[in-house]
C-alpha cells in the first residue's frame, strides 16, 4: 500500500495518513508551499505529478490529485515537481519529456525535457498544462530548477541549462501568474566552461524584493556555492561566491542546497565535502554538522536547517546547538514556514512522502 504518511515525530501529536492510491509506484521528492492561508505538497512517482493540499496547515493532508501523466518526468537527485502558490491559482512545474532518453548516463531523464508549469484554479482539484518555460527545446533536460513567486503574483524560474556547450544557469520571469512567461535570460556561465552539472539552483526573494539566485559552480577545480541578486529578473550582480572554505572535486556531488529570508537577511546552508555549512553572503560559513542534502526555511523563531546523515534525518531549530533527528531513515528533506510561525517539514522514506510539523 502506498500513502504519504503524516507523522509527529519531533513533537507530541496524532499520526495521520492520506487516503491511498492503487497505483504500485513509490513517490519521491517532496516539494512543499504555504501562502495565503494554503498549505500544499508536490512530488513525483514513476512519470506521475502529484499534489495534496492540507485543510488544517500542515497537520493532514486531503487525498492526493494526480496532476499530469508524463511520458518521462526527472525525478531524483533534487529533481521533481515544484509547487507555487498565487492569490489565484497554484502552479505545479516539473521538467518532463514524451520518452526516456537511452542515453546511458541520462538516469532516467527525458530524452527532450522541457520546463512545463499546469495551473490550478479551484485549489488544487483540476488542473490545465499552461506552456513551456524554457524557450530553447530540450535546454531544461537536466531536469534541474527551482521557482519563486513574489507578494505581487510575479513569478521567477530557475534551471540548469544546456542550449549550449557546457552547463549554464539560465531563468525567466512571468508577471500573469504564469500564463506566459518572458525571454530567458543567462543569470552565469562560467569562465571554465561549465557550472556544476547536476546540482539544484536554489531561489528566494529578499526584504527588497530582490530575487536571490545560488547554485554550485565549477570553477577553478573547486565545486563550491555562489549567489547573485536581481532586481527585476533580467539585469543580474557579479557573481559571489559563499563561505570562505572551498571544495577542491573534480566530479559533481549532485547537491544543490537551500536559501531563505530569515527576518530580512539571507541565508544559506549547503554541503561541502561530508560537511553542512551556513552562510550569510559576505560573510564566514558556520559548521552544522556532517550531512547533505540541506534545506532551509526562516520561521517565526528564526532559522531551521535539515539535512541526511548517518544518524537520520536531522533539523538543527533556532536556539539549538545541536541537530536533532527526525527520522532514523529518509531523505531529501523540503521545509516552509507556516503562518503560525511554525515550520513544516517532508521528506522521501522507503516509497512514501512524510511530514513532522517542527516548532
């Protein structure tokens, strides 16, 4: 049987379960969203698009609603759907194909992946396949991106490309709650040829409004996490790398990591070698434990961080010295502040998507 369970482990609280499908597929890569009094959860299984919203902030979820069928959805390593909340309207966007490319090192990804975005007007019940983000076929392949959304409505997307030879970042912005979507633009290309090949690019959009941008570069034989900012989507700063320590790797670690406002400052946590780093930009990295595969929200009492180690699945919450685990098994773990200040969390453990509501 295959569900999303609920579970309360960090804190004391009633487990619960979404209602199950008959479909034998193990879902993964969970994506979660809040704003506007909604809280919504996406992820993907097989070539599948699911989403499930939440009546209670967090606490359970309503059945789940399949999407879209793809023919090929990218789907592990960061890759998956991602869901957006408007005052109007949700958007789910995935990178998806008709096929799997034979490709034997593409691992599953569409032979000729784009960036698609399916919009929702009643919730989260029905929803209608709108376009494509990318405007170079195929350039989203990789099936690597991130999204964000203003207080306004206006949308930015985030992806790794490869419309030319070698890696390169490249976004673009929507201002109709993503109906359509303007000329890409290059956000970095990097010197040596090539950014890092398989690692998410993050996103957030700041006090200011300006739209936040990392992602892992390759440069100078070392993979290590840069920033730059926008004001408008289309003009971007030079390109700063975080933390002061870097990663001398001559492969890819497939291993984004997260970025937040945490009361008008960014921050952001990523994985160098076996260790998890936070970073304001400009500033030295801090040491929060051995780990990968970080995320990161700012809730009402500050910063969480979560991660997967050997010792579980962890979260390091504001006031606390040390992480604590909540789960003994799992991974790659998505995190959103709550309106109540709170911060929910969700991860992929053996075929199922849980969640734990962290305070």
């Amino acid at each position: 049987m295959i569900t999303i369970a609920l579970s309360l482990m960090l804190y004391a609280g009633l487990a619960a379960e979404v209602q199950p499908v008959k479909e034998a597929v193990e879902f993964r890569q969970p994506q979660l969203a809040s704003a506007f009094g909604k809280t919504v959860i996406a992820y993907g299984g097989g070539a599948g698009i699911y989403f499930a919203s939440s009546p209670d902030g967090g606490r359970t979820f309503d059945p789940r609603v399949k999407v879209a069928d793809t023919g090929a959805l990218a789907l592990g390593r960061h890759r998956g759907p991602r869901v957006t909340i408007l005052r109007d309207s949700i958007l789910v966007t995935a990178v998806a194909g008709k096929e799997v490319s034979k490709n034997n090192h593409a691992h599953g990804l569409p032979e000729q992946g784009d960036l698609a975005v399916w919009r929702s007007l009643d919730g989260g019940k029905v929803w209608t396949r709108t376009g494509v983000i990318n405007d170079t076929p195929a350039a989203a392949s990789e099936g690597l991106h991130a999204i964000v959304a203003d207080a306004k409505g206006n949308l930015f997307a985030a992806w790794l490309d490869l419309r030319a030879t070698g890696t390169q970042l490249y976004g673009a912005r929507s201002t109709d709650g993503g109906l359509t979507w303007g000329k890409n633009v290059l956000i970095y290309a990097s010197p040596d040829g090539t950014i890092c090949q398989c690692c998410d690019p993050a996103l957030a959009i700041d006090a200011r409004g300006q739209i936040q941008v990392m992602w892992r570069n390759a440069l100078g034989g070392s993979r290590d996490l840069y920033l730059v900012h926008s004001a408008d989507g289309i003009h971007f700063s030079a390109a700063e790398k975080l933390g002061e320590g870097t990663w001398k790797l001559d492969a890819c670690p497939m291993d984004g990591g997260g970025i937040a406002v945490d009361h008008g400052e960014v921050v952001t946590a990523w994985r160098r070698g076996k260790e998890v780093y936070v970073a304001n930009p400009g500033r030295p990295e801090v040491r929060v434990a051995e780990g990968k595969d970080v995320a990161v929200a700012a809730g009402a009492k500050g910063l969480y961080v979560a991660f997967s180690s050997d010792k579980g699945l962890r979260v390091l919450t504001p006031g606390s010295k040390v992480p604590v685990q909540i789960a003994a098994e799992g991974g790659y773990p998505n995190l959103v502040a709550l309106g109540d200040g709170s911060v929910l969390a969700a991860w992929e453990e053996n075929g199922l998507i849980h969640t734990t509501q962290l305070r």
